[in-house]
C-alpha cells in the first residue's frame, strides 16, 4: 500500500466525521445557501479539532467566497471548502533546512506522543534519501530511553550516540557533535527528556543543549522539531504554544492520525501558531511517517 493509501485510509475517522456530516449538508443545498448551513459546517469542522477560532475563519473565508463567485449549489461550495482548507495550510517552511553537513534536528515533546519512535522514523527517512545520520540519545532521565532508542538506531542501521542513564544531555551532545563531524555525518537527530513542557528545568536543558549545537556545529542548519500526538486534539496545540514560548520551534511532527478523529488539529497547529508541519505518521510502520504534503493531506479528506 502506498503512502498516500495509508494517509487516506488513516484520515478516514477524520473524513467520517468531517465529510460525511459535511456532504450530507452540501446535498441538502438547493438553490441557497443559508446561515443555517454555515453554522451547521462551523459545528462540524469544531467537532473535528479544528479548533473555533479557525472554523470561523474558514466559514467567513467560505461565505465570502460564495458571494463573490455567486455559488448556488452543493458541489460547488463542497470545492470551495476544499480550496480555503488547502490555502490555509498550504504555506512556505514545510522542507527541512539540513543544507550544511553536519546539520542536527533537535526533537522534543512530552512523554508518550511518539518522540522516540518518530525519530527513528525520520532517521530512517533521511538515510533511505541517501543521508548519513547519527543519533545522540539525550534523553538521560527516563528509564530504559537509550535502550529503546538504542534498538530502532540498529533496526535502521544508523549509528546512536549514548551515556548511561542520568548523565548530563548536554555531554552526550558534546560527544556526538564530535562524532558526527568525525564520521562525516550529514545529520545529527538529537533526542531529549520528554518532561512536562512548563517545568522550568526542561527548558533550561534545552538551552543548554542548543548552547553545545552552536558552540560545536557553528553556522550548520538546525532544525526544531515538536512531536504532538493528534488524539489529544486541542490539549496538543496548548502544548505547542508552552513549547514554542521557549524553544525556537522550525517544525511540527503529528503522530497517531489514524487513530483519530481529529484530523482538524492539522489546520488549528497552522492558524493558532504560524508553524508548520513538517511530517505526519500514521501508522506503527518505520516507513509510516513521512513529509507533510498539502494537497495530498486535503485530497486524503475529501476522495
């Protein structure tokens, strides 16, 4: 099955409850469209997670556009809506910025969104395109991280950089920015202790071993990417905001897709925080969690 097969089939909680509601509403249109219908799509893009503040920006971007096309009928607005959801998220940022070799990805998040397992994934993304890639397992406080870590470094194939448990983030960061520049590395992916995102001590880890990457891989790309669970629906665009209050956020990676129905979340990340979302996994498979596309996102929603 193909990537964009398992996206929609993934997506399918999320269409069922967005789509199918929404369609029915667009069949039922005759010749008019009414403020009835408006409020009853705004009702189902909130059920859907995506948040109110950008249901009712694309419910007032979609009645402007009605007027001004003077659209009268279902499949026409059904369009419609599928352009504004498209141009919402379909901005510049969605690449990764790994130009310089050795670049580093700095990955966080709060423990049990899929941070471990998202790096490996995209490990295993960026050595399929060719790319060498260690691993620094800087997450020194939870037990048995390095170990698990440790498994998906050899399950790829790729290198992992590690001390014992409880020893300090920032030297294990030391140590593999040396063997990353040794080894020729292309990219240094840089797991970190997934703590609640408002205590104060994470943050100033985080600092510290954004201090390291500048001291010893100066002028290289970096890239900071925040791991979010979808299924926890709105509760994950509150963890964002925490996070990029302090940690110079570049990216977005949104796992469990497919296990939810809020879908919407996607678009409420992009509205509420101007940051984009670089990757979506939706699937257990190492090859499951892939570039964020725009339009391959929409087309899965509403084929």
């Amino acid at each position: 099955m193909g990537f964009f097969e398992k996206l929609k089939q993934g997506l399918s909680k999320t269409k069922n409850a967005i789509l199918h509601r929404a369609d029915a509403l667009f069949r039922a249109l005759g010749g008019q469209i009414d403020e009835e219908f408006y409020e009853e799509l705004e009702e189902i893009l909130i059920l859907a997670d995506f948040g109110a503040e950008t249901a009712m920006e694309i419910i007032d971007t979609l009645r402007d556009t009605v007027t001004e096309e003077r659209i009268m009928d279902g499949e026409a607005a059904r369009a419609a809506l599928r352009r504004i959801l498209l141009e919402l998220i379909q901005r510049d940022g969605l690449e990764l910025n790994l130009s310089t070799a050795p670049a580093s990805i700095l990955v966080i998040g709060v423990n049990g969104v899929g941070k471990t397992t998202s790096i490996a994934k995209i490990a295993n993304y960026l050595k399929s395109d060719g790319k060498k890639v260690i691993l620094a397992a800087g997450d020194t406080f939870r037990a048995a991280a390095k170990e698990q870590l440790g498994i998906w470094a050899d399950r790829i194939g790729v290198e992992m950089i590690s001390q014992n448990e409880g020893a300090d983030p920032a030297a294990v960061v030391f140590d593999a920015c040396a063997a990353a520049k040794k080894r020729g590395a292309d990219v240094l992916i840089v797991d970190t202790a997934g703590r609640l995102h408002n205590k104060k001590n994470l943050m100033d880890e985080l600092s510290k071993i954004g201090r390291v990457l500048d001291r010893e891989l100066a002028g290289a790309d970096r890239e900071v990417l925040l791991v979010l669970d979808a299924t926890t629906g709105q509760n994950a665009v509150s963890q964002a905001k925490e996070f990029s209050r302090s940690a110079g956020i570049t990216g977005l990676v949104l796992t469990k897709l497919d296990g939810t129905a809020k879908g919407g979340i996607v678009f409420s990340l992009k509205k509420e925080l101007g940051i984009p979302v670089k990757f979506v996994g939706v699937g257990e498979g190492v090859d499951d969690l892939r570039p964020f596309d725009p339009e391959e996102f929409v087309n899965a929603l509403f084929e």
